[in-house]
C-alpha cells in the first residue's frame, strides 16, 4: 500500500473514559444558561417594547446594565404613564397637591416645583399647559446615595437635558425634592407631548432600563465609584436590617434544593457578613441552625423580609407625623392595618399616598380604642376626601357576586344565554321597572371594566357560561381597589360637639349604652370627655334622663335635635338665597331645581329651590352631577326616587 491510499478521518475528541470532551466554549455556553443568561437569537415576537421614542437607546444602555459593576452607585426610578381622559385632570391637579404639601424639604416646609430653567414653577401653569395633553408621565428618582448631594436641582436637571438628548425631543417638565425619606428622592411631572406638540411616546425598554442606568451614570460621575470602604460599610450595615438587603439575596441564590446554604466564602469579609446575617435571619425565626455551619432559611424569606422593611418604613412614617403634629402618644400602640378585620373609629391624622404608581392611598386615624392606626384605604377615589382632624369610622368592605348576578345568569340560562329588561319582566312580573334598571347598571359596569358580558344593537345582552365567575373576579378587582368604607361622622373638632344643637355621632355612642371600645387613652381619653358632657348637656336641655337603670333619651329627641339643624341651617341658608325655608314633609312631592349641597353635623343635604321657597332633602351621590337641573319626588322614609327634567317624564333614579 504506497502512502497516497491512507486517509485519515478525525472523530469527535473524547477523553480517556470514552465520553465526548466539553470544550471551553461549550463550558461558557452551559454556565451562561445556569446563571440564567439568554443566548442564541432573540424572538422575533413583538412585544411592544420598541415603539416610541428612545427604543434603540434603551435596548444599549439594559444591555450595559447587565455589565455594570458592583462599584456603580446606585438609583432607583419609579415610572407611570397618566391617562388625563375623565377624572385624569383632576387626579393630576391632586398629585401636583400633594407633591407640594408641607414637611418635605429638609427644613420641614411645603415642596417647591422647579423646572428646566426656573427654581420656582408655578403649578397652576403647568397644569394649564397639560390641560388638552392625552397623558403625562410621573417619575420617582431616588439615588442611593442622593443624602450626599447639598441640591439635588442641577442633578436631576442634567439627568433630564440626557433624556431629552436620549429621545431627540425638548421636553416639558416640573419636578420637587423630597427630603421626608430615608433616602432623598425626587418627584417629575413631564408632558405627554413633544416639541413639535405630538403624543410623546416613549419606548418601554428606555423607561425600564434606559432612565434608571442614566440616574446610575450621572451618580457615580459626580460622586465616584464606591469605594471599598463604602461597600464594606453598606454590608456591615445590612446585617442587622430586619428588610431585604443585597446578603439576603446572595444566600437565597447560592442556597441549594433544600433551602440550606452555608456562609463559607473565598472573601473573608463576605464570610463575615453572611455568617453575621444568617445568626439575624436565625433571631428572627427566618432561618435554622441545622450543623455543620450550615442553615436552612425559610420558605418565603424575601416576601417576608419585604414585608417587614414596609412595616418599618410605616411605623417610622406614623412616629414621623405624630411628631410633627405635637401629638403625645408614648406608648400608645401602633397599629399597620393592610388588611382591615373590624371597624375603626377616631380622628384623621393624615391621609397620603402609600403606592403612588398604583394610585393607592393610606389613612392614619387616631382611635378611641387608644390605638393610632395606619389603614389601605385602596384607590384614591374609593372614598371619600376628608378633612384632618375630623372623625371617621373605617370599616372593611365585603365585595362579592350580588344576587343580582345570580339573577341575571338564571334568566339568561332559561333564555338561551340572552337577558334584557323584557325577558327580565316575563321572568319576574312583580318586580319593578327601576328594580330591573339597578342589573343592568350592574353588567354595563362590568362591562367598562372589561369582565362583563356584550351588549347587543338592541339593547339586549349576550351572558357567557362563566358569568357568576367573571361576577367573582369583578368582586374582587373592586375588594381590592375598595378594601374599607369610610364614613365621614363629623367635621367639628371633638370638643364643639358636647353642646351642638344637632344629633351627633356622640349621641349614637350614648344610644348604644356601651363604652368598652373607647379606652381612656389618647383620643379616646378626649372622646369619653366629650361624651360625658354630651350627657350633661342633653339632660339639661331635657332630652334626656339619668335615672336607673341607667342613662337614656326621651321619645323623639334625637328627632327633635334634627329639626332644630335644619331650622337653622335653612335659616342661615335663607338669608344667602333671599328665600323661605320650607322644611320637606314625609309624603309630600318635592319638586324644584337642584341648587347645591350642604354639609351638616347630622349629614349631607341639597338644597331644592322653588319660586318663593327652598327646602332640604338628604343628599344623595346622583344628584351631584344633576346640580343646577330641575328634579322632582315624593320625599319617603327610605328616601326620594328623583326624576330629573322639567314638564316631563325624565329619567327615574331610585
């Protein structure tokens, strides 16, 4: 055989054992896929994260992100996009409220708007200026590290000149400093127009990532990269943190399948550190000695640790404000109530934004129990706006499917899957036209809020099999947005209540003959004073007696208390219209324009011109947007079934 008729043919490397050798690349390859990176091609999907302004910009500065060093200094940016549409505008006239409300500058004073070229904007022209704007944009920046910086104006003005650099766009922005934090953070307000007047969109990848590794840059030019011995700090600080910290997620990554890890480490300091760490998370029942140098941390451990920073930040919060307030309550508990359980009566302290991005609002309420109390009271207009200092009981609301729903589905079973008024009436002829009306009201709700079934050209509805569940889900979406009912007993200071000539929330406390509730502590202390002297008073007045076996009212006096407030009231209210008073009657027709609301101790009433006179009837929520239009009813014990319109049949609300 001559040498040209060999050919050699290589295999595939192999080691000794047989098995295919795993090349470097292919190692890099498998701990990139561990670590969780992405590799290959990206999917085409779209997902929307490209649309709008500062997309490509966004896509470099997250890919940066991901290479940043640990040494960067640190920013947090909160981002959401504001529809103005319907109650928008004046959503955004009570943001801009409160991001300038007293006791956030460093000095305690009210927050000042700047903007682009001015330390002082004015608001209102802001507002003016956004009035015809489809949405506008609200970011939180918070540098780690912003403490460090003596104004915080040139920082966020070069982080925003950036954004417009970023976006190709002049922008239009006001913004204000908070000092009332931990950290000092900063409010902006910014246009949802560009310079050329168009819709500013922006891409989602810039406001995910771009706008946060900006903050990051501009930091850490201006004050340096960490040093060691600010990390080393920050470490030894965290270690007896009861909140979430950078060790609690190291551990929780290298821990193994059994939720055991061990403190061992190539860095003695980071030794230190997680050994230091994990005997905490043991204080605080979170982890197990279990040997070894060994400890299993419990199921659960970050929400827990999140949900312990939260408490933290509020009970500082409510400590923060009892202070500024001058309100002595040592050793009055602290109660953080997210998921309200029994009623709350007492004062308002403060009402505030808990999540500004999700619109969800808190009140802190001094109780008669003795207790101060910080409560989620859901979306900001799920209640009502009330005064601080006036009185309030809070109670949880229970939201659930309504035997309406029920009834609509069984109607809509027996007539293959339809409902409408006219099957609604064959289904149950004794119930009334205003009576049907109140479900469908219910599914056009349902409807607007993208869980309710389909309206027909004909007024009639389509109901799915699933409508009970879809009744469900919408229950709890409202549970959520509603968690309490708030109800506005008095706007009057508690001391000016022992003597008014009105039925008071003071007088259902007496009624009930029971005080367990409010303790002699704090507020409750003023409150069991106030009642004391309301009993006082009404004896005197003699619409009460204290003979055994105990205090009680007379015969009518509580009526006799509210005829008196509205005497009064239409009294007063008399000389500002030039009119009579007329007290309404039970079973009389009431019949005039709708001219305004009043506010009394007993209640909330409007006010009913007629040609030579006016009345008071209570108020009710539809007869706001009916102000200033004729109405007419007949004024019954559980209220009136007003018909709104002049010389005719208008619409009946029940």
């Amino acid at each position: 055989m001559s040498d040209d008729d060999f050919t050699p043919r290589l295999g595939s490397q192999r080691g000794k054992d047989g098995k295919k050798v795993v090349k470097y690349g292919g190692r890099i390859r498998a701990a990139a896929r561990l670590a969780g990176t992405k590799t290959g091609v990206r999917s085409r999907r779209f997902d929307g994260s490209r649309i709008g302004r500062g997309a490509s910009m966004g896509r470099l500065l997250s890919s940066r992100d991901r290479l940043a060093g640990f040494r960067g200094r640190r920013a947090v940016v909160k981002a959401s996009l504001i529809r103005l549409a319907g109650k928008g505008g004046q959503a955004a006239r009570a943001h801009m409220r409160y991001i300038q409300r007293d006791g956030v500058t460093r000095e305690g004073l009210p927050g000042e708007l700047y903007g682009p070229e001015t330390d002082r904007a004015d608001g209102g022209d802001f507002l003016k200026r956004t009035a015809g704007d489809r949405h506008q944009f609200r970011f939180i920046v918070s540098a780690e590290d912003g403490a460090e910086y003596p104004d915080l104006k040139p920082y966020v003005r070069r982080l925003m000149t950036q954004v417009e650099q970023d976006l190709g766009t002049k922008l239009d922005w006001v913004a204000v400093d908070h000092f009332n934090t931990e950290r000092p953070h900063t409010h902006i307000v910014l246009r949802g127009v560009d310079d050329q007047g168009d819709n500013l969109v922006i891409a989602r990848e810039y406001i995910s990532h771009g706008l946060r590794e900006r903050a990051c840059e501009l930091v850490t030019l201006d004050l340096g990269p960490r040093t060691d011995h600010e990390i080393e700090a920050r470490l030894r600080h965290d270690v007896d943190q009861e909140r979430l910290t950078a060790i609690d997620r190291r551990l929780v990554r290298r821990m193994d399948f059994d939720r055991t890890v061990s403190p061992a480490d190539n860095d003695p300091f980071q030794q230190s550190v997680a050994a230091g760490r994990l005997r905490k998370l043991k204080a605080m029942g979170l982890a197990d000695d279990v040997g070894g140098g060994r400890y299993r941390l419990a199921e659960g451990l970050e929400d827990t640790l999140r949900r312990m920073g939260e408490r933290g930040d509020i009970i500082r919060l409510m400590q923060r404000e009892l202070t500024a307030r001058r309100l002595d309550r040592a050793g009055v508990e602290q109660v953080v109530a997210n998921d309200l359980r029994e009623p709350i009566i007492g004062r308002v302290i403060q009402r505030g934004f808990s999540d500004e991005h999700r619109d969800r609002h808190y009140l802190m309420v001094d109780g008669v129990d003795g207790r101060v109390h910080y409560v989620d009271i859901g979306r900001g207009d799920a209640t009502p706006s009330v005064p601080e200092g006036s009185a309030v009981r809070v109670a949880p609301s229970r939201i659930e499917a309504t035997q309406a729903d029920r009834t609509v589905d069984a109607i809509a079973r027996a007539n293959g899957g339809r409902y409408s008024i006219d099957l609604h009436l064959a289904h149950d002829p004794g119930a009334s036209e205003a009576f049907v009306t109140s479900h469908v009201r219910r599914l056009e709700a349902m409807r607007r809020a993208g869980t309710g079934p389909e309206r027909l050209a004909d007024g009639s509805w389509t109901i799915p099999d699933d409508h009970l569940a879809r009744a469900d889900a919408y229950a709890r979406a409202q549970q959520r947005d509603r968690p309490v009912t708030l109800e506005l007993l008095s706007r009057s200071p508690i001391d000016d209540l022992a003597g008014k000539d009105a039925p008071t929330w003071l007088d259902r406390k007496l009624a009930e003959g029971s005080h367990v509730a409010v303790r002699d502590v704090g507020y409750g202390r003023e409150v069991r004073t106030a009642l004391a002297a309301r009993r006082q008073w009404l004896i005197e007045q003699q619409l009460a007696d204290d003979e055994r076996p105990g205090f009680r009212y007379r015969d009518g006096a509580l009526d006799t208390l509210r005829q008196r407030e509205l005497q009064h009231a239409g009294e007063r209210l008399g000389d500002d219209i030039g009119k009579r008073f007329e007290p309404a009657r039970l079973g009389e027709r009431i019949e005039g324009k709708i001219a305004r609301r009043v506010d009394l101790e007993s209640g909330s009433f409007a006010v009913v011109e007629r040609s030579r006179d006016f009345t008071l009837v209570p108020w009710r929520d539809v007869l706001e947007r009916n102000i200033g239009k004729a109405a007419s009813g007949i004024m019954r014990t559980d209220g009136i079934s007003w018909q709104f319109g002049r010389g005719r049949a208008g619409a009946t609300i029940s």
